[in-house]
C-alpha cells in the first residue's frame, strides 16, 4: 500500500484534507486500524489525562521499528505554561523521558533550536537502561521563583507613555496582568492577529511601534534572539524578562 498520512483528533476537522495519500479519523484513539512508522503528538500529549492507556494504543498502532515524536511545551524555559489550567500535565525533558522509560520506549531528545521553549522527542520502542528514576527534579520549584522574579521586573518598570507586550500567547497575559492598567497594547507580526484585541488591549504590528514606546518580551533569554529581531526592524525599545 502507498505511503499515508492520517490525522486524528477527538472531534471532526473540516480542514484536514481527505483525498489519497490522507485520512481523518476522528472519535477514538482506539478506532484506528492501521500500523504506523511514525506517530507525532505535537503540542497534543499534556490534554491527554490517561498516559498509560494511550500508550498501551500507541504500541498497537506502531510497526515494530515504528517511532512517536512528541513536541510538548518545556514548562522549565516557559514557566507561564504553568498557568494553563486546561493541561492535565506539564513537562521536562526529565518528566518526559522518565515516562516514556516506564511506558518502555527510549527518548532520543532532538535538537530544537526552531522552538528553544519546547521539548522535541523521537521514542522508540528499545528502553532506556541509562534512564535514572529517582534523580531529584527541582524545576517546580524553580520556575515558581522564576514567575516571582518575572512579576517583579514588570513592576519595576517606569511608566513611559505607552508599554506593550508581545505576543498573545500565556507568557503576554501574564504579563500583562502584573502590568495591569499599564498595558496600552499588544504586538504581533502575524497579519491575522493584527487589529483584534486581546484581553481588552489592541493587537497591533510592530510597524505601528512609536520611538518612545517600550515593548515587553516575557520570555527570558530565549526571546534574546527576538529582541534583537525586532530592534533591528522596527522603532520602540524592547526588553526582555
């Protein structure tokens, strides 16, 4: 049979193509009769409650060489994620890899320079006898100080005439609750976000930034790269938290 691409989801998606090499199917996990050489759970697996029982169907839907990539927020460089109340669970490399050696696959973390925030994984079904179960995981612990630290830097800034943020992700609500009424808007280059709201502020393109205007980046060093993006490009000072 020639190669296919499937798509699943718990509910129907109109979007996803239907003519060959495609299908959907939507529903339950377990109403999938096929076997894969390559499962990918991209920003899906913290919504799934039930860990054990979807592996126990990943392993029927995988051939034996098969392999799962697993994209998942990294809460210890994305600590906002924490504030997600709609997520089952939140991840680490460690969290991650210890689950997937118990679940008897072996995390072979990959490089995710494109996404720094995120964890990327390709596992397979060899375990990891090198995996250490009981190493301490402090990283709870740490990004909670991490949101302390972050909260006070907002409310340090001085007032200039117009403060922004950018983005509309949870790191920019965050932020823009320590702000409160000291946001005047968001920032976001993405045509389709410009000239909605979010959380009652405008959403503006950085084209519209002012000289005097300062914007926050609430995503520690690993918005470094976007700050100096965007001071290049665009008018406005921006600084990172």
């Amino acid at each position: 049979m020639a190669d296919q691409l499937w798509g699943f989801d718990v509910g129907e998606r109109p979007q996803f193509p239907r003519h060959q090499p495609f299908r959907f199917v939507s529903g339950q996990l377990a109403s999938v009769d096929y076997r894969f050489d390559l499962i990918i759970l991209s920003h899906s697996i913290q919504y799934i409650r039930d860990i054990h029982s979807l592996f126990r169907e990943l392993v029927k839907l995988l051939k034996p060489e098969g392999l799962v990539f697993i994209q998942v927020p990294d809460f210890s460089v994305k600590p906002a994620s924490l504030l997600l109340g709609d997520q089952y669970y939140y991840y680490t490399p460690r969290i991650l890899g210890r689950i997937l050696h118990k679940m008897g696959f072996q995390a072979n973390f990959m490089d995710n320079r494109y996404c720094p925030r995120d964890i990327m994984v390709l596992a397979s079904r060899e375990n990891d006898e090198n995996c250490r179960a009981d190493d301490e995981d402090h990283s709870l612990g740490t990004c909670l100080y991490r949101l302390d630290e972050m909260a006070a830097q907002l409310l340090r800034f001085a007032a200039p005439e117009s403060i922004g943020i950018l983005g509309t992700t949870i790191d920019a609500a965050f932020a823009n609750q320590c702000l409160s009424c000291r946001t005047s808007f968001f920032v976001d280059e993405n045509p389709r976000k410009v000239g909605a709201d979010f959380q009652g502020k405008p959403v503006v393109h950085p084209l519209s930034i002012k000289e005097n205007d300062l914007v926050v980046i609430p995503m520690g060093r690993a918005g470094e790269t976007i700050r100096d993006r965007l001071a290049e490009k665009y008018s406005g000072a921006f600084v990172c938290i």
